[in-house]
C-alpha cells in the first residue's frame, strides 16, 4: 500500500509510461542553465508537469544516463537479456 498525497492510501504506486517520461527528462536538460542547480531544474520541471515528485522525476534522468551509457548502473535492458539467457540455460540443460 502506498499512501497518497490526501493521505489515502492506494494499492500501487502511479506509473508512467516511457514515452511520458522522456518528455520531462529532456526539458531538465533544456533548462538546467537557468536554475542554481539540477535539483531545482528538476523540480520546477517536475511541478509544471504535475509528475508525482521531483524524486520520480531524478531516477527517470539518472536511469536514461545510465541507458546511454553516461553513468554506472545497470540498464533497462539488462534484465531482459538476463531472463532471456536464463530460459535459454535451463532448455538446454533439459534437453541434454
């Protein structure tokens, strides 16, 4: 259970779709300059948009730093391709 703004609680957190996301990602980066520091880029950006937290709004940006490889993490990617290897393992070790 998550608890809301109104203080009401629901049963999961609000997600947002990836072609959502990339928007607010790319106006922190057009703005950055005009604000003391990318905290309150994202922030006033976060705000405007009425996206949940300027929280959600940095793991987004940290998340697409470390999809293009500017960052240490790993990516979106990587847990798909490890499903993908595991199920192709555990067929192979069946079958032979």
């Amino acid at each position: 259970m998550f608890l809301g703004k109104d203080g009401v609680t629901s049963g999961s957190p609000k997600r947002y779709p990836p072609e959502l996301r990339e928007r607010p990602v790319r106006m922190v980066a057009e703005v950055r300059s005009r604000h003391p520091s990318e905290w309150a880029a994202i922030a006033s950006v976060a705000s405007k948009l009425g996206i949940g937290s300027a929280e959600t709004l940095r793991n987004w940006i940290r998340k697409d730093q470390i999809d293009a490889g500017q960052g240490p993490g790993v990516t979106t990617d990587t847990p798909v391709e490890m499903r993908r290897l595991r199920s192709e393992t555990e067929s192979s070790s069946t079958t032979t």
